[in-house]
C-alpha cells in the first residue's frame, strides 16, 4: 500500500524517517504570571493566586524555510490555551492545571510533546509551590491517528 503523501505533508514527515527519528523544534512561554482560582484548601476557595507557567512545545519542524505565520506554532496559541484553562472556573490541583494545559498545546498535530511547569506563587510566602509534566503526542501507530508506518507496508513510492 502507498502512502497516502498529504497525510505525510501534515504531519511533516518524509516517507523515510520515523517520527522518533527527527530533530524538533520548540516554542516557548517562559514565567507566564496569571491570576488563577486553584486549590484545594479552605483559604484557597473564592480567590485567586498568582500561577506561573513555563511551557516548552516541541514540534515537528517546518516544510519549508519561510518567514510564514501560517508554518509556526504561535505563542498566542499557547497563551490563549492557558488562558481559556483558566476561565474554566476554579481548579483543585495544579497537577490538573498542567494536564489541561498539556492537552490543549497537543491538540496541534504539530506538537509532538509538551513540557508544562505550573508554580503557585502565594499559598507559602516565599516559595512556588507546583508541578512539572512531560506529555507526549499518541504514536503515529496508535488508535484515532492516522496510521502511515502500519498501512505503508514496505514499498514506498517517490512520486
């Protein structure tokens, strides 16, 4: 079977080299400070903290070289992910926090993984208090993804 090469050009892969294989780029927020609702204590509820955030997205790199918008991953995305976790409504884990954000950067079939860190910066005066999670983008094999390694058989066609 060919694989189909539109689906290779999304996910910007050569028919040759396996996702796992490729060099990644990143795009970073760095000590993002937002008013958040957060926390699971009695003194935490009805108000907010400051929360800051450091996420690091690596993604598979560009088609092309090009000064292009329409080939990056912009820091809008990221902020406005944050953003919209936030006015969810009140949070109780940070560990929540981060995940939700991590799933929001991932949604870009771009991302290939995530680093989420989330500090609360005023429950302990003089100390952040939070977490740090790597997440990753499901497997190019794995279910709800579009299976090019699986269905490309050996033969590879250079069109």
């Amino acid at each position: 079977m060919t694989p189909d090469h539109k689906i290779l050009a999304a996910r910007f892969l050569s028919p040759r080299a396996r996702p796992e294989q490729l060099e990644l780029d990143k795009v970073r927020v760095l000590d993002l400070v937002l008013p958040a609702r957060i926390g699971l204590w009695s003194e935490e509820q009805g108000v907010t903290q400051r929360v800051r955030f450091s996420v690091e997205l690596s993604v598979y790199p560009t088609p092309k070289l090009a000064d292009d918008f329409d080939y990056v991953i912009s820091y809008d995305f990221i902020i406005d992910g944050i953003k919209a976790v936030l006015s969810e409504g009140h949070i109780l884990l940070v560990e929540t926090l981060a995940e939700r954000i991590a799933q929001h950067c991932l949604s870009d079939r771009r991302a290939a993984q995530v680093r989420v860190v989330a500090e609360k910066l005023d429950r302990v005066p003089g100390a952040s208090l939070g977490c740090e999670i790597v997440r990753r983008q499901k497997a190019v094999e794995e279910a709800n993804v579009y299976s090019i390694w699986a269905n490309a058989g050996s033969r590879i066609d250079n069109d």
